[in-house]
C-alpha cells in the first residue's frame, strides 16, 4: 500500500502509519481521466455560445472507476473542430449541491467540486469529508492529484488561509481505525 500525506495533518498521518491505519485518499492515483465521461440528469440545457452545458435534477457523472453525483453540474468544453463526426473535448466539470464522489474504496462529500480534467485535478469544497472504510478525515477544501494520487485536505475552503473555514473552526479533523495488537 502506498503512503500518503494529508496536507496540514501530515502529523496524524504520519502517527496513523505507523500504527497501522490504512491510508486514505490514494484510491484515484491510477484513474483514466482520458476516459469517456458519461452524464445523465434529469435536465440539460447546451449553451453552445458558452461552450457549455448545464446539467441539473439527479446528476450522475461516470468515468472509469469513480462516479459523482450532484444537484447541478456544468460541463465546459472546446469544440474540437468542425464538420461531421467532430466531437467536443471537456475541460472541466463544476457540480455543486451535495456533491459526492465514489470510487470502490473512498467516498469524498462536500458542497462544490471542480473536476479540472487537463490538469486531472478535483477540487471539493465546503464541509469536506474523505472516508475509507472506518477512516474519515474532515475539512473545508480536498485537493485530489489524479497524477500522483496525493489527496490534501486543508482546514479552510481557501487552502490554508483565509476567513472561509469548515465547521471545525478552520482545522482538519480526523478518525483512523487502529487493528488490535496482540502482545506478548
């Protein structure tokens, strides 16, 4: 299992691999961000001026192994040439009441989550949540790296700084399970 390191509670991360705790936050390192993306949704509106579309009502995003659902969602996107047969290249996905994102073993929650596919990048903030298993980590921004599979959870909405805090005052908070030890 690789290592991990949750940003300003690289202490406690630290503590909890060494005393076991599985690590958390690793699960997308290895994610298809190239993937097809499919959207399904209660409503669609294209807004072709804006090189977007608007997805709302029971949004459900899919690509690979990770799945998001939301209550809207904005799809940003480059026409990629022109005639017949030419497709549109998403940029970037912005989803925002009650965003959830799952793969087989993590679930991350919060209000907003931008999805930066060209730099494969997922931003989440307000009231975040990571879980993974019986861990959970809180805070008020999760940064996910699809590159290197780093997640950084920081106690405030803007990375660190600032007066937009979660409801833990500004501080991440975390739980991590602990196996038995037998003793001698």
């Amino acid at each position: 299992m690789r290592t991990i390191f949750l940003g300003t509670l690289a202490g406690a991360a630290i503590v909890a691999a060494t005393i076991g705790a599985p690590a958390i936050g690793q699960a997308l390192r290895n994610h298809n961000a190239s993937g097809p993306v499919d959207v399904e949704a209660d409503r669609i509106e294209v807004q072709d001026r804006s090189d977007r579309a608007v997805f709302s009502g029971n949004v459900r995003v899919r690509q690979g192994g990770m799945t998001l659902d939301a209550a809207r969602l904005t799809v940003a996107y480059a026409n990629s040439g022109g005639g017949s047969g030419s497709g549109v290249d998403i940029q970037r996905l912005d989803a925002s009441g009650g965003v959830v994102v799952r793969t087989a073993s993590e679930t991350a929650r919060g209000s907003v989550a931008i999805y930066d596919l060209n730099r494969r990048l997922i931003t989440m903030v307000g009231g975040v949540t990571l879980e993974q298993g019986a861990n959970r980590v809180n805070g008020g921004r999760l940064v996910i790296d699809l590159n290197s599979g780093r997640s950084v959870i920081d106690g405030s909405a803007v990375g660190g700084g600032g007066n937009v805090t979660s409801g833990a005052g500004g501080r991440v908070t975390g739980r991590f399970t602990v196996p038995e030890r037998k003793t001698n």
